[in-house]
C-alpha cells in the first residue's frame, strides 16, 4: 500500500473535524488540555473523555494552561471498570517525573 502524505495547509481544511480542532488549539494560550492523558489511578486504565471535559477540569482547578505541558496528566480516582455505580469520580492533575509524579498544585503552579 503507498503512502500518501497530506498535500493542504496546516489547518487541513479537508477535514473539518480537524481544522476544527487545529483551529481550538490556535486559540488557546498554553497547552491544550484537551490534549492530556486521561488514567485511573487504581486501575490504570486510560479514559476516554467527551470534547471539552478536561479543559473544564482544568479551568475549576485554578491551573494556568501556559504551566501545562506533554509531561501532565489526569488521575482519576476511579472509573466504571474498577469501581462501578460510584460516579463522579474525584480527579487530579499531576506531573510526571523521573521517580513518579506529582500534583501541579504542590508545584506552585
């Protein structure tokens, strides 16, 4: 099978979905939080979130989106595999690190 490589512009107006999302990423000062990956912290599971959920979490966080970085991700404390019918999960954002992570908050940011 021959590989083709996208011939428009960065904002890839051939695809809407993802001229859109190019186009949110523009518009944000720091990193996108929509960006992050999202884990349980019990089980490991990753998460899938809906559009705009973990920018909302970040935004009642207090967190600034310009100390965000690749090195950020969410926990969640829980998700329907491991603990089902609890809900409303509590979240944290946390950095990774060479020995582990730590909470962004604890970090001054």
């Amino acid at each position: 099978m021959e590989k083709t490589r996208c011939t428009h512009d960065v904002g890839c107006k051939s695809n809407p979905h993802v001229a859109s999302l190019n186009h949110n990423v523009s518009l944000k000062k720091g990193f996108d939080p929509e960006l992050m990956f999202v884990e349980c912290h019990k089980c490991g599971r990753p998460l899938i979130w809906n559009q705009g959920e973990a920018s909302q979490i970040i935004e009642q966080s207090g967190i600034d989106t310009k100390k965000l970085d690749a090195q950020c991700l969410i926990l969640a404390e829980g998700c329907p595999q491991c603990a089902p019918g609890e809900g409303g999960y509590m979240v944290r954002v946390v950095r990774l690190r060479e020995d582990g992570y730590k909470d962004i908050k604890e970090q001054g940011h």
